[in-house]
C-alpha cells in the first residue's frame, strides 16, 4: 500500500476535515467572548477558504487513474463531481450571514465541512464499502445540520423524519451491498461487472438491485421514497436545506450512477430490467413532484416538490449516462444544485427581515429590495428551464439523449415526452413566485427595505451569474466530465 498515493488522492478531504478542526479549535480559543455575528463571520471566513484550499487540491489530483488498491477512481467524472460539490457547499456557507436564529457556528461550519468530505468520497468511491461510509458520513452530518435549528419545532421534526427515513436507506443499501458482494465474492465494482456477466440473469441479483435502487430513491427523493423531503425543505435552516438540496444530489447522482453504469452496465444482461425500475422511479417523481406542486402555498414545500421532479429529470440521465457519458447529468445536476441554493438563499435573507414561509411572503420583493427580486428571477427561471439560463440547456441535454436513446419507443423517449409536456405545469407554479414577487403589493406591515449582508449577496449574485454563463457557454462545463 502507498500511504504517499493515497494522502495525495485524499488530499481535498483532508484539508476539509483539517479545516473542520481548525474552526472548532479557533472558535474554542478566541471565539467565545465575541458577538454572535462576529463568531459566525470568523467560522464561515475559515470554512470557506479550506474549502478553496480544498478546490486547488482537487485541480492538483486531476484524473489520475486510481488509488488505494482501485478502491478510489480518479477520473474525470470525479474531478467534475468534487468541484461541482466545493462550490456548492462553498456557497451554502455563504449563506450563513443572513440566518439568524443559528447558535454554535463552529459547529455549523465543521459539520458541512465534513459532510463535503464525505461528498467528496463519494465522487471517487469505486469500493461498495468506501462508498458506504462516505454515504453514511454525509449522511449523519445532514440529519444533525437539519435539526441545527433549536428555536423551531420544525427543525427537530425535520432531522428526526430524515434520520429514521435515512436509516431504513441505508439498511436497504447495506443489504443489497451484501448481496452483491454474496454473488460476486468482491466489493470493488469492476470485479462485480466482471463476475455479474457470468450470471446475467440471477434472482439474487434482482433482490439486489431493488434494495440498491430502494436506498437510492431515497437518497434522490424519487417518489415514492419523497416522503421526507417536503419536511425537511421546511424544518431545516436556509443553508441546511441548500446543502440537502444540491450538493447531496450531485454527489448521490454521481455514486450510483457509476455503480449502475460499471457495475451492472449493459453487458451483463441486466441493463433492461434496472432501467424499467429507473425509468418507473423518474415518470413517478415526474407527475407527482409537478401536479404536487401546485398545491402548495408554502414557500419550501414548493420546492421540494419542485426537487422531485426535478430527480424524475435527473434519472433520465441515469438511464441514457451509460451510452452517451455524464456529463449532461452532472452539468444538469450542477446548475439545478446553483438554482436552489440560490432560492433559498433568498429566503433566508427575507427569513433575516421578518418572515419568509408562504408565497405572499414574497410580495412586492422588487420594492424591498431589487437585488434579491432579481437574483430570485434568475433562479426560478432556471428551475423552469427557460433560455438562456443553464436549466434550459441541462433539460435539452438529457432530453435529446433520451430521445437518441432508441427514440420514443426506447427506454426514455416516453419519459422525455412526458418531461417536456409536464415542463409547462412546472412554468405555471414557478411563475406565481415572480409573480409575488414582481406583481403584487407588499403587505401593510412588510414595506420596509430588506438590507442584503454582504456574504449573502455576493453568493446570490455569483450564483446567478454562474447561471447565466452556463447557460451561454455550456461547453466549459461539460468539458470537465468528459
């Protein structure tokens, strides 16, 4: 075993958990006799910048083929994943400044530092039990930042529904992982694809394969595993919540899929059943986060809902990543993870004035403040796909695939079909938030101005322009995954 290789193919993760200590440690000595926001500046400064540090590591490692016994991978698809995971999170820290009611922010900015590490594992896990942990490191740190919020019943709610529904996910994954390695006698997913093509058509591969697709319906609130979402979109705090929402999704999206691609893969003869089960999973999540949608009033169950169909997109690339590579899915993933971050940074700013729960909440946003209407519009807009933003690329990205993927007849031409026709119910719910915000009236008692801090606006503003840039240059993006 080279130790040298290994630190050095680990080397981003180690800078977020030295940088994790580092806040605990400075907060601890020099931290406790300063005003609130003073501690939350210092800890968010600090998280930040190991995140940067983390970032230059990522570019230094590059796609060096593998490590620790082939049970790390180091490819392009994970270079891309870790930087689109770093600036995600990056951003959620930035949001930090506009939450209020948050106490202990050492804590807050350790605990999303090690959850990006353990994102960060996942992205280069080519090992089911370095993919395991790293899921499960990531995995405790969300249930305790969605409970981070001790003045809301919400929030204790929030973590408790997310850590029961999170522990039956992960004993469905632990068991299918049992399985595979029972089948195969190896943990490392090119020896499964190896072994697996000697036994295409097993039952104990079934079982597999629907404990495995169970865990990951969870982990990318397809219905009918959503059930937590709504709940936790509500209880956690902005940032939280941000952090669930994209950086979770990229790295969870990246991790199976690589286990569906290379693990199972066309070659074994399995591809056409886990591709039914997919593609009943995103047509699920697809009608149900959309027409759901509709209903809603409140703010964040809104976007939950909107998350939800936005998975059902997701996993049409799943399906098609196989043949035509990842990067329309991690490109996808990326901005829809910008988009939501920056929505409900929004929210957590307006949260920071007064109060932020339902859609009238957001009444006449462009008077109180004109940064915040106009970041918000860029952000819904891109959720609802429309040009020049990147959600309208990532959308025609995956939607073409799909449609290439053996037509309407194929796998995914139907979803692809059924994706863009609920596109214009999805239009109908994202444009009621611009109308709040640019068509109705304030509120009597909510006409004062909304003052932005400085962090906050400065990741709102780097988020949509990342937005827009994507979306006119798309190739600079998709150039990293491939």
């Amino acid at each position: 075993m080279n130790y040298g290789e290994l630190f050095r193919a680990l080397s981003p993760e180690a800078v977020l958990v030295a940088g994790a200590l580092l806040v605990l440690g400075v907060d601890l000595a020099l931290g406790r006799k300063k005003i609130a926001e003073a501690r939350w500046n210092a800890a968010a400064r600090t998280g930040i910048l190991s995140i940067g540090l983390a970032a230059c590591f990522t570019y230094a490692v590059g796609a060096s083929g593998t490590a620790f016994d082939g049970a790390l991978v180091l490819d392009s698809l994970t270079r891309a994943t870790r930087f689109a995971v770093l600036i995600l999170a990056g951003l959620s820290l930035a949001l930090l400044p506009g939450t209020v009611r948050l106490r202990h922010p050492a804590e807050f900015v350790a605990i999303v530092l090690f959850a990006t590490a353990g994102f960060t594992v996942m992205a280069a896990a080519q090992n089911l039990l370095v993919a395991f942990l790293a899921l499960e490191l990531a995995s405790l740190s969300l249930y305790v930042l969605a409970g981070f919020d001790k003045s809301r019943p919400e929030s204790a709610e929030a973590a408790l529904k997310y850590f029961l529904f999170g522990g039956v996910s992960a004993a469905f994954l632990l068991f299918g992982f049992s399985l595979i390695y029972g089948l195969t006698g190896s943990i490392e997913i090119p020896a499964i694809a190896r072994q697996i093509g000697h036994s295409p058509g097993s039952p104990l591969l079934v079982v597999a394969l629907v404990m495995v697709l169970a865990a990951f319906g969870f982990k990318a609130a397809a219905a009918p595993f959503h059930l937590w979402a709504p709940d936790v979109y509500q209880g956690a705090p902005a940032p939280a919540a941000a952090l669930i929402a994209s950086a979770s999704k990229v790295a969870g999206f990246t991790l199976f899929a690589r286990l569906l691609w290379s693990g199972v893969g066309d070659a074994t003869g399995q591809a056409p059943l886990w591709m039914l089960a997919v593609a009943i999973l995103a047509g699920a999540s697809l009608m149900l986060g959309n027409l759901v949608a509709l209903a809603q009033r409140n703010l964040r169950r809104l976007l939950a809902y909107s998350a939800i169909a936005h998975a059902g997109v997701m996993l049409l690339g799943v399906i098609t990543g196989g043949r035509f590579g990842p990067a329309a899915l991690i490109y996808y993933t990326f901005t829809y993870g910008l988009a939501t971050i920056g929505a409900f940074g929004v929210i957590a700013v307006v949260e920071r004035a007064g109060r932020c729960d339902t859609l009238e909440d957001l009444a006449g946003l462009h008077r109180r403040s004109p940064l915040l209407a106009g970041c918000l519009a860029v952000f819904v807009l891109s959720l609802a796909g429309i040009p020049p933003l990147a959600g309208f690329f990532g959308k025609f990205l995956l939607f073409s695939q799909a449609l290439r993927f053996g037509g309407l007849s194929g796998p995914a031409g139907g979803l692809a079909f059924l994706a863009i026709a609920l596109s214009a119910v999805a239009l109908y719910y994202y444009l009621l938030v611009l109308k709040q915000a640019y068509v109705a009236a304030p509120a009597a008692g909510c006409q004062d101005s909304i003052r932005v801090p400085a962090k906050p606006a400065l990741a709102l503003l780097l988020a949509a322009a990342l937005l827009i840039a994507l979306g006119v240059f798309p190739g600079s993006a998709l150039g990293l995954a491939t």
